[in-house]
C-alpha cells in the first residue's frame, strides 16, 4: 500500500506481512519486553482513544520527553490517529530551552517517560502562563500514567473509534503532524514544522536503498526525538524489521550482542569511541597475536571496498577470521549495516569498519530536510567513502554561486512555527531550501560536504577558513580526542586541542616523560611537540591561508550536558568561544615572527 501519513505504516504493517511478536522491543532490567504488530496497532488506537476522551481535540499539542522505548511510537502514532501534533524533546535540555519549548509550542500534554524525569519537568511546567497536563508512561499510583490512558481509551473505544476511522480517510498527507524544535548550535531551538507527507516520503526513500528485511531487526539507540532516527524507525517499520531499543547508551554493545542485531544508525563520535577501542584492545596482546592484531588493524584502515583481485579478498579473509570476526561476535557475530549522520566521519573509520563487514553508509540531511537529502546505498552497492552518495528520488538538489547547497522536494519542511520571518530566510520564492552547507557533486553524482557556510571565518586578509574539514583532520590524530579552529578577522588561523589522556599517558610512560598530574603532562615540552607535530602533518594538506598556525592544548570535556555540544554532538562555537576568550585572546596577542 501507499503510505502517506504516518499512521498508514500501521496499517501497512497489518496487511503487508505476518504476524511478528517482535516488531518492537525494549531492555528492562536485562529482559527484552517484546511487542507484536497486532499489539502495537492496538496501544496506538488505545492511546488514540484516551486522548480524545480526556476532552482533547484536533491541533491538540503533546509533548513527549522519555528515553528510546516502545511507548513513544504508541504515543506518536496515537496523537496522530487522533488528528493532534507529536511534539518529541530531548531528555537533556537545559531549564531555559524547556521552558521555552513549553511555551512557545503551545503544548497541552506533556507525556514523561519516568519519575525521574517527571520530578525535573514538573517544577518547569509550573512556570509556565497555562494549563498543561503531564502523564507518565511507567506505571504510578500516584501520577497519571499511560496504562491509564490507554485504560480510558479501551473504555470508550465504541465512542471514538469512529471519529480515528474517519482521520484515516480525512487526513490530508499534507498537513502538520509533528513539530520538532532544533538541536542548534546556536540561540533558541526553533520549531520545524513536518507534515506526514515529510517523514513518510523521507522514509520511503532511505527503505528503498535498504537491503534488510522483515527477517532482520535493528538496535535503536540514537534520540527518536531526533528526526533523523525517528525517520529510520519508520524505514524500519516501513519494511517490518525488527527495533529493539537500547537499555542506554552505555549498554549498546551489550545490547548489540543480546539482540544479534543487524545493524542501527549513529552519529560520527559513537562510531569513533567505538573505533578507538578497537585499536586499544590490539594494544593490550602480545606477542604473535599483536603483531597480527597490527596487521589487520594496518589493512583495514587502508581498506578499499571495490578491490576485488583475488590476493586482496583473500587477505581480507585471512584477517576477518583472525581479527575481524571476533569484533563482530563481541557484537553479536552479524554482518550490519550502519548509517552514519549528524557530521562527518573520518574515511579511515568507515573503511575499518567496512573491512569488518560492519558497513558504514554516510548520509546528510538537517531537521527541516525531514531529515535524509543523500545517503550511499547499500541496495546499489554504493558507498563512495568521503561523501554522503546520491540524493534520494524526488530529492532536487542545486548549488548557489558560493557553493551553498540548495534542495527541494516533499522533503522540505512547511516552514518554522510561529516564525514566518525565519522561514522566508531559510526558504526562497521557488521552493528551494538553502542548507547552510557547502558541497559539491563528485563525478556529477555524489554529494560531497565540505562545510557549514555560518561556520566558515575570514581571515584579516580576506581570505575564507572552513573549520570543520580542518577540525576532521586534526581528529584523525590519535592524541587529538576534539577540537574547534577559529581566527575570525585575525592574520592567521588556530586551534584548542583536548587531547586523548590515555594516548598521551602511554606514549609518556614510553619514553619516560615525568609528570604528577595530567595538567603537567600536557604542558610538558615533549608533549607540546607532539601535538604540534600532529597539527603540522595535518598543515601540510592545507592551503597556505588555511593553516593552523598556533594551538593550545585544554583538559575540559566538551558535551551535550554542559552546552560545549549541540544535542547531536556539534560544536557550539560560541558558546565555546566564550568560554576560552581570555585564552582566545592570548594566542592572537602575541607576536611570533614564525605566525607572520
């Protein structure tokens, strides 16, 4: 069947394939709770019905804020089939962005996953000018909870069942089902209206590129209140496979191998912590096993996809049933799928883990995209390492005159709410979303990223600096763990460097650098030169404007929870750079005859 909103996935679930006792499945105290079709299209009706029986009518706004779980898709198809606007938040919002996104989204209900999480959200919607009304999804005595909703809804089914019939006939695919407020790097989260033509059109294209099936299922562990994880679930139910959500971020691995998962999405920095464990696990053999560990580590690496010479494969599979193999039974012993969006990610991560049959397909897309605009496809056989393939059918691409990526399609959003000024900014006359992003086709097919056009800084000479590429460069060092390059209308540009502590403590205790604590590790002349080695190898690859002339190594952490990083892990630049202004200011004060 055709699917256009999102509750027609359900319905496409029920008449496109057999019953299925798994279609959805979270981990409660190491037990997977498991969901079939039918039972997953029945919670859905139920919360539907409990809704409209507590009074709510269409346009009704409810918020959800909970952790990856079955409940959430029961809650989003729900207020859909009840012709009101799925509003999904993150967890791990700051006070002032909750209390803005309460307010500005107009939001009646406000669903929580748990107590926890009920005890932090309740004080904020007390400020807030408007009655609201907060369910939790864990079971209470106390607090109105999902298990009574879906109650009042099994209660009045006769009554409301025909007012849902009639949405499924009635609703039109192009009107708003969900809002979704940014994750930003910078001011207040805006709200990104998408219609359910947006997001069933945005899945339908990925699950085209899909080779997994019914017969797979998939570890779901990025935020669902992130649209671009969100979409990949309906892809997944799309195709009926499997979505088995992670206990926490913590336990993916683990999960991974309960599960014996095909696959799951991620962005870049879950992907590298992954990677840098890998290469400390071969570090801890010895002998003849590290000297082989080495090896393969070296060849897959350097692995290059599309060498079918027979020596080659035969290499390979010397060393996936030496090495390799054991990293996926560590995974639950699959061959997966893994996409990767959100950022770049360094080519040499994608072919390690390509080399172990764990393939990697980047992908691009942004919120107000809905959010895939190209992705490598796996049902071609395309992963051109380096770019983010080929955009998806229907998906127009253009470029501006100073490369700035332009798209349109039944992707675009219907615009930001209550925003209509930021939505004519973002959004021309013709229909064409402006990204922000800089790129360009490679061999005329494969969108390649280079970098975000707001993120670009030109120099006092009046030359342009794009950081991000500079920045994945500089990450590709192993001592490098972040960083963040600047030099806006200075002579020259720089970088803070927070190092990789534990590389750094080994390559120490090797050559025998004395130190008592880490800050004076990091300002030991040996150390000094070591970074500055890794910043100069990355300054060879770069035009004489674009080098990195002085760096500065710090000890923070820079995350999500203390507002260095976006929600999707990017760089807050200005936040960052307010943070190190005094340091900011040092490195540009100081006259070296070398910087000239």
């Amino acid at each position: 069947m055709t699917i256009t909103r999102t509750f027609d996935l359900l319905s496409n679930l029920k008449a496109s394939f057999p019953p299925k006792d798994d279609m959805l499945a979270r981990k409660v105290q190491g037990q997977w709770i498991k969901y079939s079709i039918d039972e997953y299209i029945e919670h859905s009706h139920n919360v539907a019905y409990g809704l409209l029986a507590l009074g709510y009518n269409a346009g009704t706004k409810i918020i959800t804020i909970c952790s990856n779980r079955p409940e959430w898709n029961f809650v989003d198809m729900g207020s859909n089939l009840a012709h009101m606007i799925h509003i999904p938040v993150y967890t791990t919002l700051s006070k002032k962005d909750f209390l803005h996104i309460f307010d500005h989204s107009d939001a009646e209900i406000i669903i929580v996953g748990s107590q926890s999480l009920y005890k932090k959200v309740a004080p904020i919607v007390a400020e807030v000018k408007r009655e609201i009304k907060i369910i939790m999804m864990d079971d209470s005595d106390e607090i109105f909870c999902m298990s009574r909703l879906e109650a009042l809804g099994r209660e009045h089914k006769e009554q409301f069942a025909p007012i849902v019939e009639r949405n499924k006939e009635e609703i039109s695919p192009d009107e708003c089902c969900s809002i979704v407020y940014t994750s930003g790097t910078t001011g207040l989260p805006k709200g990104v209206m998408l219609s359910h033509r947006n997001l069933t059109s945005n899945a339908h294209g990925h699950a085209l590129r899909q080779v997994w099936n019914w017969n797979h299922k998939m570890l779901s562990f990025l935020p669902l209140c992130h649209v671009y994880e969100r979409t990949m679930n309906y892809e997944y139910q799309e195709l009926a496979i499997s979505i088995y959500y992670a206990e926490s971020l913590g336990t993916v691995a683990t999960d991974l191998a309960d599960s014996r998962a095909d696959g799951f999405c991620a962005v870049p920095r879950v992907l590298e912590i992954m990677y840098g464990k890998l290469e400390a696990t071969g570090k801890k053999l010895k002998g003849i096993k590290r000297i082989i560990y080495k090896l393969a580590w070296k060849f897959a690496n350097n692995f290059d996809n599309y060498n079918k010479r027979k020596y080659y494969l035969a290499k390979r599979n010397f060393y996936d049933k030496l090495v390799y193999s054991k990293w996926r039974a560590a995974l639950g012993g699959k061959e997966m799928i893994v996409v990767s969006g959100g950022s770049s990610i360094q080519a040499k991560i994608v072919r390690t883990f390509n080399a172990a049959k764990l393939h990697i397909y980047e992908g691009y897309g942004m919120t107000e995209t809905s959010p895939v605009i190209a992705v490598n496809s796996p049902a071609d056989g395309i992963n051109v390492i380096g770019t983010v393939g080929k955009a998806l059918g229907g998906t127009e691409l253009s470029f501006a005159e100073d490369g700035e990526i332009l798209t349109r399609g039944p992707h675009v959003m219907l615009g930001y709410y209550k925003d209509p000024e930021a939505t004519a900014e973002i959004i021309d006359s013709e229909g064409w979303l402006h990204t922000g992003d800089i790129g360009y086709l490679v061999d005329g097919q494969y969108l390649k990223i280079t970098d975000r056009k707001k993120e670009m800084f030109k120099l006092s000479a009046g030359k342009y600096v794009a950081p991000q590429v500079i920045e994945t460069r500089l990450k590709e060092s192993p001592y490098i763990e972040n960083c963040i390059v600047f030099g806006e209308n200075q002579k020259f540009a720089s970088a803070i460097i927070i190092p990789s502590l534990p590389k750094l403590k080994n390559y120490a205790q090797k050559r025998k650098i004395q130190y008592e604590t880490d800050r004076e590790l990091i300002a030991s002349e040996e150390i000094v030169k070591l970074i500055h080695a890794e910043v100069e190898k990355v300054n060879k690859t770069l035009a004489a404007h674009e080098v990195v002339k002085r760096e500065r190594i710090v000890l923070d952490d820079w995350t999500a929870d203390n507002d260095m990083l976006s929600q999707t892990l990017k760089l807050k630049r200005r936040n960052i750079h307010k943070k190190y202004a005094n340091l900011i200011n040092d490195i540009f004060k100081t006259d070296k005859s070398e910087d000239k």
